[in-house]
C-alpha cells in the first residue's frame, strides 16, 4: 500500500518501521496478505483501514512487482495499490507509533523493492495529475481553490500562475459552490468549494 | 497475454480455444504459469514466444486480476499483459489450429474474466493512442504514413483527416525517412518511414 497525503504543503507517503528480519529497523511499505475469501480490492481497502482507520478514500491498483529475489524469504508476489488521503483526515487519527509519514523527496532506504514501489506511484500520480482530476481526491469536504493550488504546486513541485489555474479548474467542471466562505485574517473571505461527484475521477480530453 | 495486431485494418486479438475443463470448447486468452525463477516480465516474454513465435515486441503490464471466484479450480490470480505486434510479422507464423486471431469488436464468449481483461487492454490501448507513440509498435520496420494512419484510424473506429494527421505525426518527431518509397498500382510512389527508436513509446505532452 502506497498511502499519499499532502502534509505541510509536501507530497508524503505512509511508512512503517519493521520489527522483523528481514530488513528490521527499517522502513517499508505497509501491507499484508490477500486473504482466501477477497478480493485483491478488498484486501487493499482492508489493509488501509487496519493500518490507518481510514477508509472510503481514492484507490488503485499500480502495479504487480514479482522479481523471484524481491523477498529474502522466498517468492512473493506484491500486487500494489496506491491511495490518496485528504490531508485533514490524518488530524483525527491516533498514529501507531510504528506509522510515519516521510516527505517523498527525502525518503530513508527503504526494505525490499519498496523504494522502487514509491517512486512508480508517484510517477502514476504526477501523469495522472495531467490527464485526469485525481488531484481533488487529496481535497478535504470543502475548500477554497487557493487550497487546491496548493496541492497541485506541491505535487507538482513549482508554482502554477493564479489566473490560468483557476480558468483550468473551472474547465475541469467537477466543483460546485457551497455557498459558504472561509476567512482567513485580514484576507478577503474565499469561496468554499466542494466536488460534484465524490470519488470519481475525470479523465480530461 | 492479450495480444493485438491489426488485421485486415481490425484490431485484432489472438484467442486459444481450451481443450480441457472448464470452459473445455471455448475461447480463452492464451496464457500459463511463472516459473519460480523468472520475473513476471520473463514469464509474459516466454508465453508470447511459446505461442506465437514472436519476440521483441512491445509488451505491457495491464492489470491483476484476483476475484476468489475467478477460476473454479481454485484461487488463480492472473498478472495479465498486453503485447502489440506488427500485423506483417504474421505472415511469417505458421499457427496451431487451436489459436485464431479474432476481431476485437466481434468476440465470442470467453473462459472465466477473460473478456473482462481484453477489455481492459482495449481501453488501455485506445487511452494511450490519445497521449503516448503506443500505435507505432504496430508498424512493421518501414511504413508509408498511409499505413500508419489506416492503423489509427482502425484502432478508433474513425477516419482521420490526412493533413491533421501528418501534422500531427511530424510533431511527434519519432519517425524518420528511409530515403526508399513505396509505389502502389498507379498512385504516386510514398515515402518510406522508420521508427527512429523501436520499441520506444513516447509520452506526448
């Protein structure tokens, strides 16, 4: 499981310390087997949920990595899935103290392929943030488009120009107004937006 | 292995038909098990050359499939792959009699999820038609520019204006000139085209 989130205005991954050979002490990727009865959908939302308490959040198969030397133990084959979390989810939730996030451009080594794992989803992710609406799936119920600016700029890693990202957005046609407003200091209050259809992803054409 | 080529201006995709249960009779993907020693990749390199004779083609992880119910043998997690091969190195394979190509459009039943997986490779291949080089892997070692857009044109069921397309084509900058043409019955003689690196697929921004 490749867990993203935006925290402090950065691409983050969820990591765990193992406390087993092989690779003890080290940070890795959290998952688990698939069980009998499930699907390999199922095991990735169950895995998710166990390790975060999160769930109803986006999810995706990225790829299966099946090298025979992948697992000092023996051959095992990783079907992976990547999830996006809104960032104001992660307040709520207590952390295990063995759960961590890490900026993804200052990764520790990590056990097995795991290094190589993150780096082809965030590869998916930032194609994908060309094409496709993926990026509002890190936005919280309700937020203002200085907040999705934000989002993107991090992933992305530069700064985007206002009026051109706004003109993008409202092309994109999936938020609609709450009719509400957040007001931050002395700034002008801003529009608070939400998506229309929660959880779809749009391919932009 | 869902395996593509374009056949008589049809993308087409090569079906095995089972001899043994389930599904003894039908139609089905061909496809077999990994070897404990060999990558995922090795293992979808050997069943294309096992079954088709063909090597050095461009192939593809598509997707995990898992459904528990899936196969009723018992738990079979299939890592399917998809592989583009160039319609004339065909005329050379001399084919089993229990492989056929069959027209992507006109498919009969298939065993267990297979349908589901060509389905899948389907969308794939026309997603990245929009955004990647992918389709030049179908062209054999030098093509006219006809050819190449009777090979689009076939993938998206639509007809391509020719003038757009050159543009088009000439943007990507992935072809080069033969210095060799083509003459066909009465009609101007065309130019030949290579691709300048096989088996690369560019994206195209």
């Amino acid at each position: 499981m490749v867990i993203f989130t935006i925290r402090s205005e950065r691409l983050a991954v969820l990591l765990r310390r193992r406390d087993k050979t092989p690779y003890a002490g080290c940070w890795g990727l959290p998952g688990g087997r698939v069980h009998a009865d499930e699907t390999l959908e199922q095991a990735a939302v169950r895995q998710l949920a166990e390790k975060t308490g999160i769930t109803g959040v986006y999810l995706e198969q990225l790829y299966t990595f099946g090298d025979p030397a992948r697992d000092p133990r023996g051959r095992v084959i990783a079907v992976s899935y990547y999830a996006l979390v809104p960032y104001n989810r992660l307040k709520v939730q207590a952390q295990p103290s063995e759960l961590a996030w890490h900026r993804v451009d200052a990764l520790p080594p990590l056990a097995f392929d795991h290094g190589k794992i993150v780096a082809m989803a965030q590869e998916r992710l930032c194609a994908k943030l060309d094409y496709s609406t993926i990026a509002l799936q890190f936005m919280p119920e309700k937020f203002t488009l200085s907040e999705l600016q934000a989002v993107y700029e991090s992933i992305l890693g530069e700064a985007l120009d206002k009026r051109n990202f706004r003109k993008r957005v409202q092309a994109l046609d999936c938020l609609e107004d709450t009719g509400e407003q957040f007001r931050a200091g002395k700034h002008r209050p801003a529009k608070l937006f939400r998506l229309k259809t929660p959880g779809r992803v749009e391919i932009i054409k």
